[in-house]
C-alpha cells in the first residue's frame, strides 16, 4: 500500500508541475525552437494565451524546476527562457501525447 500511495504522489507532483493548462504548450514551444523563447514569442507560439496567465505559468514552470530565466543585456534588456535538463525530459512524453491524440 505504501508503494502505491508513493506512485499516487509522484503522480500529483507531476501534475502539479504540467497539468496546469498551457504548460505543456509553451513546454513544447521551448522544445520546438531548442529551449529558448523571449516572452512575446511564447505569446505568438500559442495565440489563445494572454500576458497575464503566461507571467504566471513561467512562475510556476521556473519554481518547479523545468524552466530558467535570463536576462539578455542590450537595450532594452531582454529576458529569455530556457528548458532545464528536467524539462528535457519531457520531450518524447510531449511527443508521444501528440502521437497519442492524432
């Protein structure tokens, strides 16, 4: 019972980290341009998302370890997101997800 009860909470903290909606879809467009986005290209990559919610899903995928955060000096100073090691993992789960609804 203790295993189970283990797997149950792993499964939770995953989807915690990208069950919200519209984590896998930036995850994905991080994936599809090899890990980096500026903030307005995540906005264009997926067209139903507004400013506020992707601030606070960067947040929420920079707490839990899947993105990081840089800024790019130039003026004006730029920030960019970067896939974590962790988030790159995810890439032939996003995949198979895809394959799995088509």
């Amino acid at each position: 019972m203790a295993k189970t009860l283990e797997k149950a909470n792993s499964l939770e903290r995953a989807l915690q980290l990208v069950g919200k909606k519209y984590n896998l879809l930036i995850l994905d467009s991080l994936m599809q341009n090899r890990g980096k986005r500026r903030f307005n290209q995540l906005l264009s990559d997926v067209p139903t998302l507004n400013p506020r919610i992707l601030s606070m899903r960067l947040k929420d995928l920079e707490k839990g370890g899947l993105l990081n955060k840089s800024l790019v000096l130039g003026t004006p100073v730029k920030t960019e997101y970067h896939l974590t090691d962790k988030a790159e993992k995810l890439e032939n789960i996003i995949q198979n997800l895809k394959e799995w609804v088509q």
